[in-house]
C-alpha cells in the first residue's frame, strides 16, 4: 500500500503568496514614487520664485480682471532649477486658473548673493495675444521709493 504525502502549506498556497508579495510590491513601489512626487511638487511650491511670482499674479489687477476671484495654481507646470558654479537659475512656468479663464504665469530668474533678480515675470492669459508684465510694476513701485 503506498502512503500518500500531504502537501506543504506553502505547496497548497504558493500561487496567494506569490500573488500577495507582488502586490505588496507594487504597492511600495506606488506609495515611494507618489511620496518623491509630492515632496518634489511641495518643495517647488515653496521656493522663493514660485511663491514671489505667485503673490504678483494675485495681486496684479490686469490678471484680476481676466481671471476673477480667487486665483488659484492649476498643477505644477514646467520646471528647471540649475546650480552652476554658485549661481542658481529658475525658469518657470505655473498654470493658474481663476472663475472667468486660465493662464500661465512665466518667471525666470537668477540668485546671485542669496538674491532672487528676475529677467522675466508675466502672465500669459489663454486666448489672448498680449502678456501682463509684472516686472513693470515692480520698477514703477521702485522708483516711487526714491
């Protein structure tokens, strides 16, 4: 009479192993790459030529009156951040969207001695062919100091 073997648990189960660690795999590598993503994104969001940019467009009446209030970012938009021989560059571009339209506000910068100089800062409205200078502003303000 031949005796039988049981099977192992692990010979019974292998394919719910197999299926669970692939799973839990895929689920770590989800979670780590949506983690690097935020963090990327928040730390864009908080850097000095996003958030300077950002507070000109909102407070800019031109955009005010294209775009209505409130005015928010609408995603991330195009980056570049480059450090060469100690001096920073940005070039940005950040969606923004208010009740009456979108549009894009277009910085770019440098930081030279710990101080952002901006080259370009505008807002493009979709649909419209002309752009709102916010450096204009700016050195309208400046002059006024003197």
């Amino acid at each position: 009479m031949e005796e039988q073997r049981q099977k192992s648990w692990f010979a019974k189960n292998w394919g719910w192993v197999l299926g669970g660690g692939c799973l839990t795999l895929i689920v770590v590598v989800v979670v780590v790459v949506g983690g690097i993503i935020y963090k990327v994104t928040d730390t864009i969001k908080e850097s000095e030529p996003f958030t300077h940019a950002y507070a000109e467009a909102i407070e800019d009446e031109r955009v005010i009156e294209y775009l209505g209030t409130p005015i928010e970012t609408n995603g991330i938009g195009n980056t570049s951040y480059n450090y060469s021989n100690g001096s920073t560059t940005a070039e940005l571009t950040i969606p923004i969207k208010g009740p009456k339209d979108e549009g894009n506000i277009v910085v770019s910068a440098e930081k030279i001695s710990n101080e952002w100089a901006y080259k370009l800062l505008y807002v493009k409205i979709d649909g419209e062919i002309e752009t709102i200078n916010l450096l204009e502003t700016n050195k309208e303000e400046a002059l006024d100091d003197f």
